[in-house]
C-alpha cells in the first residue's frame, strides 16, 4: 500500500532536502516534480494568501517536522481504542477472538502481513483465503459464501484486483461482514449519512483521518476536494463521507481536459494512478493537499517513486488498524444482536364482521405476515430462523443459548372444565388471551400449541387453530402437514417396529456364530463394533473393544435379544383414524418363515416418541431418550430397548428437524409456537416443553407465555403440573380455565347431543337451574388447581344463546368457589379486542406470588401415586387393581422404575372412569386393568378401564365436506 500527502506551500526559499528514511516522510524542495505514486509530504513556511486561495491556510506549516508521529498518534489511538474495546468483549464473552478472513488471488501476501501485524497488536485472528490468480467469478462467490455462514468469522476483506469486484462479487458478502464497506447496502448506508450498522470504506476512512488531524473538523467545512481517477464503489464511498463532513467534492478522469483547472482550484487532490501519471508541481497551489490511493488498493507501481525515494508504509499501516477497528466492532455488533432485543411488534389490523363468517373464510381474509418479518419483531435473528415457505418456520434451538441469563417471563396455563360434545374453546382462548395481552395492551405474549393430529381433523372434531376472529393463520397450513413433525415421529416409531420383527426373524434362523459374523463384519479385511454395539457390550459387563476377542457365551449374549414375541409392547403407528388396525397379523408371508404374531396399530401421536418430543429439552437429551424406551421383555424377563435394537442413533436422525418449534402467528398478527401433539387422554396432552422454554425467553421478564393443556383440568392440567412441570423445572404463575354456559348445562344434566341434530331446547334456551348444577364441574376443577398452589382465573367463553343472567350465574359462583376472578369473553366474535378484559384480570393475578407444590412425591409407592391422583383429582373412593396390573407395577419396581411420576390413560369426558357420568360424582372405585411404562417418556401409565389408543370414523366424517378447487388450489371445507 503506497499513500503520498503532499503540502505545497507559497514560500520558496528551501534548498532540496532528502532525508534518510526514518518516520516515512521525505521533505522534497517545490521544484522537485511531483509524481503520482511517490508518498510525500513537503511542508515549507506558508505565506497569507488572498480570499481566493484561502484554503492554502489551512494547513499549517510543519517545517523541520515529521508526519511519522501524526501516522503513528492515529494508530496509537485506533489500537488503543480497538484494545479497551475489545477487552469489555471478553468480559462478556470469554473466549470470544473476533477473525478477519481475507480473500485474495495469487500469493501476493504483503497486504496479508501488514494486516496480520495489525491485528496481532489489537488482540485478532486474520485468516487468509488464497485462491487461483486465475479463478473464476464464482469460485470468489462460492468462498465469500461460505464464509458469510462461519460464525467464526465476523469480517472478510476482498484484496482482489479490481477488475474482480464485479456487483455479484461485492454484494455477495453479508453487509453485517463487510469489512470494506463494497456492497451496495453499505455504500447506500455511507451515501445517506447513516453509519450505525454498515461500514466505510478503511481507506477512505484514512483519507479522512489524516485531514481532520492536520486541521479541525470546521476548517474542513466549504473547502473543495478533487477525486482523479478514482472509481467505483470507492469513488462513491469518498466522496459521500467527505461531503458529509462538509466539503465540496469533484470528480476528474485522468483523461479530461479540464483537470489542470480542477487541481488549480482544489484544496485537496486524492488521486488513484493507473500506470505513471505526472501531476506538473505548477498545478499545486499553495498549500494543497495531495492524496494518492495507488497502493492503499494493493496496485502494483515499476515506477512509483521518484529519485530513490523509499515507499512509505504508514498509510497501509493507518488503513490496516481502520480496517481492525471494524472488525471489533463488527463483533461488538454481534455481540449486541446476541443480546435480547426489544419487541417491535406490529399487529395487523382486525375488522370483525357480523354475522361472524366461517374460519376458514376469516383466515383467507387476512393476510399474514412474511414469518421472516414476524421473527425479526420478537427478536429472532435470521440464523435461528428456518422457513417452510413464507408463512411458518422452525426455531433453532441455540435461542436458548444465546439468552441463558435472559429472565423468563409470566407462565400462563389454560387448561378447561370437564370437556363435552359441544366444545369449550380452549385453544381460542388462548389466541384470544394473546392477541389481547398484545395486540391491544401491548405486552409482550407468545401462544404455545400443539399441533393437530390428521385423525380428527379428518374424523369427527376438525381443526385444532382455534376459531372466529381468534385463530391460527393460515389455518390449512395449522391443521395439515405444518412442518412434518408427525410424519417424522410416524417413520421413526415405525423403523423400530420394523427393527423387532426383523431381528426376531433373524435370530430365529441363525446360529450364534452367523448372526454374530452378521451383526459385526469385517469391511476391507477390518472388523469393529460401532459405538451402540460397544454400548451394549458395556452394559452387559463385556469390557472389550476387539470383536475377534469375545468368547462364545459372550458371543451368544451380544447377539441375541432374545425378544419374546409374546411380551413385545411396542406398536406401529399411522396418523389416521383406522378403527381396523386395532388388532392385525403380521408375518403372514412366506418370506417370514411361519414367523406370524399378533400386534396392533396406535395413533401417531399415541407413539412414545410424540411423549419424548414434548417433553425434551434438546438434542443431547432426546438422542438418550430415545434409546432408553423399552420395547418388550427377553424370554427371562429382562427389558429390552432401543439401544439395545440398535437404532437410537436412526432415531434421533430422523427426529433432528422435529425437535425445533414451529413459528406461526396469530389472525391479528402475535406469534404462536406450534410443537408437538401428545393425546391427553392416553398421554400427557401438552405442547412441548422447549417451545414454553422459547417463548418465555423471547416474552422478556414482563411478557407472558400462554400454553394450553389438553382436554379436561382433572387430566391435561394435573399432567402439566406432575410430568411436564417436573421435566421443565418450570413453574406456572397463573391458570385459566375455561368454561362455557351450554356444557355447564350438559354437566347439570342436559341431554345428550348428536353430531348434525339442531342441539336440543335446554341448550339454547335460559336455564339457570341446569347451570347451576352443572357448575359442581366447575368447582371441583377450581380445587384441583388450587391443590397445586396455583391461583385461578376464569374464562366464560360466551356464545350467542348465552344470556346475560346466565353469564352472570356462571362468574358469580366461580368467584364464590375460589377463583381470582371470572371474566366473560367474547374473542370468537371480537378478537383480542374480545378477551381485553381477561387479559387483564390474568395480568393482575399473575403479577400475585403463588405456592407451587406437586401433589405426591416421586419417591411415594406407585400404588400411592395412583390412589393420590385417583381420590384428590377425580373425587375416587379408592383404586382397584387387576391382577395383571399388579404384576406389572411389581415388575417395574423390580426394574428401578418406581420412581417415575403417573400419566393417567382415562375417559376425558368425565371425572371419573364412566363417560356418562358427568358434572362431580364422588364415592366411586377407579379401575386399574393394566399399567405399562414409557421409559424414554419418563412415566408410568395406569390404563383405566377400557382405553382405546386408535380411534375410529364416525359414519359421517369431516372428510366429506374436505376439498379442492383445481383451479385456485384453494382447500374447501376445513374447519
């Protein structure tokens, strides 16, 4: 890099001087012919001059003074700066050392030591990318590419030729990496004065520097500067910060005829050569600053001094720690955007019509907004965003390392009454409540959902994205594939399915030694175990890594399961309603080998590994999840797992993607996390555990997270509390509870109601007494969650054919039997606008301290968990057990499972065992006609009477009013 900065001043009176070289400034006589390419300063005694040449003034007479130590005060001060700065980085980051990746072409490596010099002073990595001195446009893009994507690197420099740095190439570096400002966003930034996230052009930055030291910044203000042969992006780059700073620029061709006017006329020349270019000492007025940038761009000069006149690195060396500081403060930057960021939420506008029109008409009524957008408003960077299309994305889960100290804000859960046939809203009030808390309050709020299985939504329930004007949009995109996760868990449950039966055939066919030389051969003359093989030999006590060494008992126990067919408990899944796949054979081919057993089909998210997905809280702890679930019993009765199957590690590859949160948004514009689907009926029934983790990280200390448990309190609630609560350590602040006037009525004694019948009298109809009585629900779930120290909230969901004195009934008792409060709502109609009132209410509780406490010890008696549940939840008399599930309990506590907590698998349409019996019945004797374990899960689950774990299609399935228009791709009919 080669800079000259030539004073020229009136008094002419100086012999010529040549100097040794020992600053890098060489004082030169006026007569002595300046060229372009020479880095020289002559400073002489300057004579006042005239109004018109005014500028000659300016810069003052050093005579007898070096310009090294004005070079090295600059540096000095760049490097000190860069130090404390990036020593206030490590104090926050330790470990953290900011890189600097330098491309270039060919070996030329005399910027890179002066670059490297640089940062080894301040403390920095520069890396050196060396490419071809022939290579293509694309082989630059290819690594400028890659390294916009290390997160190792927080700068690249192009040192390319110019003829290099075409558009593509400039603008394929991220503007956030950009270390010379080159792309176009950057020059833009520097072009409109705004430089507080791009970056300027070092060697304009030192252009810049060395005349604001020679001079103060108002002095600089009016005086003209001439720009010869400068262009590009470095053109435009000088001449925006120059003018910023107050001075007038103009720009001149080598070429041009009137460029021994334009330098006359200058105060400043800043000049680029390309080849030997003379600018005649006659052209320089007095006191003129002259600037060339022929080596500052790495250009290669035969002749670029004159009479001997050694190079001057000092400008290199000034644009080198310029460069640095960006550096630092790229990574300040990133530092920065680590940090929480303050929403910017901005919800779209709602315009509720009436009568209200159907969901899917309202979700297509509204635009979304780019889920890009909706992240960036709450907080998200880009590289923790992954999109599936415009409208949902995943969630990285390194969210949660970059906020660890970010404090969690306030825990909301809506859990309902007893459920019925009609509905009780729990999923719109939870889009309601959020869509109110910020929408119309502002407050930061994050909805947490599970995702819907294909089984209702083709079978007799429909969508799960809520309804009306509270809703998840686009409400197809909710209730269909979303991003696949079920899928996933469906391909992964069935490879372990398909694993057992193989291994069973196999084992069956082969002796030791073949099976063995099967499980462990030899590849290219080498034979060695894989990591899960040296598991298992570890955990059956083989201390040996050598294959060939094992002897024929340790042979026989390695290879064989020994899985009885008889004891085997894990199923094949489909996400459908398929009431024929209950009890199936398998094996009847004649390839099998008269190797038939009986087996069954579950639901998709009945599988153990929907129950895992929830309740994980990442990779590491899935991956060791996944192998610890039991799949069926050895002929001596020993538990076999996945690990021991060998598939843990398929597993939790097919599971990678699943495991991060859906982001969606609300119909008013609030963002939604949709993760995972477990039934609560035969599972634990709630969204998942790192979605809640997420959310609440992203609410900020004063947001709120609202996340919803399925079916009745009694089981989706007391599971949030007793498993999800214990797998989280986190805690809930406050619970809604959601109740309507038309299922109090059903749980009061009304009559039954049947899919497509106009509901009967009672239910439209004002009954005061059928409401009261049916309230006895209501009450018992107040105590239940009261049994948890957790204050309680609430929320009527109104319907049309509420009246005002029921609405009135329905809070009024509620109020009585210990809730905080009791608010009517009317989001389905309304929106957020609707549910203002209880969000309120729900603001004010939660802001309350409560007393969290689980309802058993996980050291208490299986049994005891059971009859704890079964008499303090459902109201039970006591427990009985059948033989077999005492056998199964006995046998799980001889296994070391006894300390796992309970995951009650019942009716959800009633407290106790009975789906008919609604309202609160008391003094009845719960059924336990079997208990089995999800291990990987972490529970145990009592089956309760007769629980089926694959539903069945009604006679008239959602199915027949589910289209689509070929033309418009729209799908019609789901609701």
């Amino acid at each position: 890099m080669k800079l000259s900065v030539a004073f020229r001043h009136a008094h002419r009176s100086h012999p010529n001087i040549r100097r040794p070289r020992t600053t890098g400034i060489t004082v030169l006589s006026p007569e002595s012919r300046f060229k372009a390419g020479s880095c020289t300063v002559s400073h002489q005694p300057a004579r006042k001059v005239s109004s018109s040449s005014e500028t000659g003034a300016i810069f003052k007479s050093h005579a007898r003074k070096r310009d090294g130590p004005m070079y090295e005060g600059a540096i000095s001060d760049i490097i000190q700066r860069s130090r404390e700065e990036l020593r206030a980085i490590g104090e926050i980051h330790p470990g953290l050392k900011p890189t600097l990746a330098i491309i270039q072409a060919g070996e030329d490596d005399n910027l890179l030591e002066m670059n490297k010099k640089m940062a080894g002073k301040i403390g920095l990595n520069v890396i050196q990318m060396c490419l071809p001195r022939q290579c293509t446009e694309d082989e630059v893009i290819e690594e400028i590419l890659r390294l916009n994507e290390d997160s190792r690197v927080h700068c690249v420099f192009l040192n390319l030729p110019h003829s290099f740095l075409s558009s593509a190439v400039r603008n394929a570096i991220k503007p956030q990496k950009d270390v010379d400002g080159v792309c176009d966003l950057n020059i833009g930034r520097v072009a409109l004065g705004d430089q507080r996230e791009g970056f300027t052009s070092p060697v304009a930055e030192a252009v810049l520097e060395l005349l604001t030291r020679q001079v103060s910044d108002a002095l600089l203000v009016g005086k003209m500067t001439l720009l010869v042969g400068v262009e590009g992006h470095l053109k435009v780059a000088l001449q925006c910060l120059l003018q910023n700073n107050g001075m007038m620029v103009q720009t001149c061709e080598w070429h041009s005829e009137t460029l021994e006017k334009q330098v006359i006329e200058s105060d400043v020349v800043v000049m680029l050569e390309t080849g030997l270019k003379c600018l005649p000492p006659t052209w320089l007025r007095p006191g003129v600053a002259v600037i060339n940038l022929g080596f500052a761009l790495g250009r290669e000069h035969t002749d670029s001094w004159y009479d001997g006149v050694e190079t001057d690195s000092s400008f290199v060396s000034l644009s080198a720690a310029l460069r640095m500081q960006h550096v630092v403060m790229s990574c300040r930057r990133w530092m920065q955007a680590q940090q929480y960021q303050p929403w910017r939420l901005r919800p779209l506008k709602l315009q509720p019509l009436s009568p209200v029109p159907s969901d899917i008409e309202i979700s297509r009524s509204q635009t979304p907004k780019p889920i890009a957008q909706l992240a960036e408003e709450i907080g998200l960077l880009p590289e923790e965003l992954e999109a599936y299309g415009t409208t949902k994305a995943k969630v990285h889960l390194s969210l949660l390392d970059r906020l660890p100290h970010q404090p969690d804000g306030k825990y909301v859960l809506v859990a309902g009454i007893t459920p019925t046939p009609l509905g009780e809203g729990k999923s719109t009030v939870t889009i309601g409540l959020v869509q109110a808390l910020s929408a119309h309050l502002k407050l930061n709020a994050f909805a947490c959902l599970r995702q819907p299985s294909q089984g209702p939504t083709f079978g007799v329930k429909g969508g799960a994205a809520g309804g009306g004007y509270a809703q998840v949009i686009p409400m197809e995109e909710f209730n269909l594939h979303l991003t696949g996760d079920i899928h996933a868990i469906t391909a992964a449950n069935n490879l372990v399915a398909a694993a057992i039966d193989a291994r069973i055939l196999h084992e069956a066919t082969q002796s030791d030694k073949a099976l063995y030389n099967r499980l462990v051969p030899s590849v290219n003359g080498v034979r060695c175990f894989s990591p899960i093989q040296l598991r298992r030999l570890q955990r059956l006590g083989i201390n040996k890594s050598d294959p060939d060494a094992l002897t024929p008992q340790e042979v026989n126990s390695f290879a064989r399961l020994d899985l009885d067919p008889e004891k085997v408990t894990w199923q094949r899944v489909v996400d459908t309603n398929d009431r024929f796949l209950r009890k199936i054979t398998v094996g009847q081919a004649n390839t099998e080998k008269g190797h038939a057993r009986q087996t069954q089909f579950d639901i998709a998210v009945a599988s153990e590994i929907m129950a895992i997905l929830a309740l994980t809280d990442g990779l590491a702890d899935m991956r060791a999840r996944l192998g610890r679930m039991v799949i069926g019993s050895s002929r001596n009765g020993q538990p076999i797992t996945t690990d021991d199957l060998g598939v843990t590690g398929a597993l939790a590859v097919l599971m990678k993607d699943a495991i991060k949160p859906t982001l969606m948004q609300t119909v008013e514009g609030t963002p939604v996390f949709v993760h995972a689907g477990p039934f609560a009926n035969i599972a634990h029934g709630n969204s998942s555990v790192l979605a809640d983790k997420l959310a609440l990280k992203l609410v900020g200390k004063e947001g709120y997270v609202v996340t919803e448990a399925g079916f009745g309190a009694d089981i989706g609630m007391e599971k949030f509390f007793n498993i999800k609560c214990r797998t989280s350590g986190l805690r809930p602040d406050v619970v809604v509870l959601v109740a309507t006037v038309r299922a109090l009525k059903m749980h009061g004694g009304g009559p039954n109601v049947t899919a497509g019948v106009p509901l009967p009298k009672e239910y439209v109809d004002e009954n005061l007494q059928l409401v009261a009585e049916g309230c006895s629900n209501l009450k018992k779930q107040i105590q239940n969650a009261h049994l948890f120290g957790i204050p309680v909230v609430v929320a009527l969901n109104v319907f049309i054919t509420d009246t005002q004195s029921e609405i009135d009934l329905v809070c009024r008792i509620a109020e009585d039997s210990g809730a905080s409060a009791a608010v009517p709502c009317n989001h389905w109609s309304r929106g957020g606008r609707g549910s203002v009132e209880l969000a309120h209410a729900v603001k004010e509780v939660a802001s309350r301290e409560s007393h969290f406490r689980f309802l058993y010890s996980l050291q208490d008696p299986i049994v005891e968990k059971i009859r704890t549940i079964a008499q303090k939840i459902y109201g039970a008399a006591d427990i009985e057990l059948s033989p077999e599930a005492q056998a199964k309990i006995d046998y799980y506590n001889q296994q070391g499972f006894g300390a796992l907590p309970i995951c009650m698998a019942k009716t959800h349409l009633s407290l106790s065992h009975m789906p008919e019996k609604k309202g609160a019945p008391t003094g009845f004797v719960l059924p336990i006609r079997d208990v089995r374990a999800s291990i990987g899960a972490g529970f145990i689950y009592p089956l309760v009477g007769t629980m089926s774990t694959m539903p069945g299609l009604p006679t008239r399935p959602c199915f027949y009013d589910i289209d689509l228009d070929p033309v418009t791709e729209e799908i019609k009919g789901l609701f």
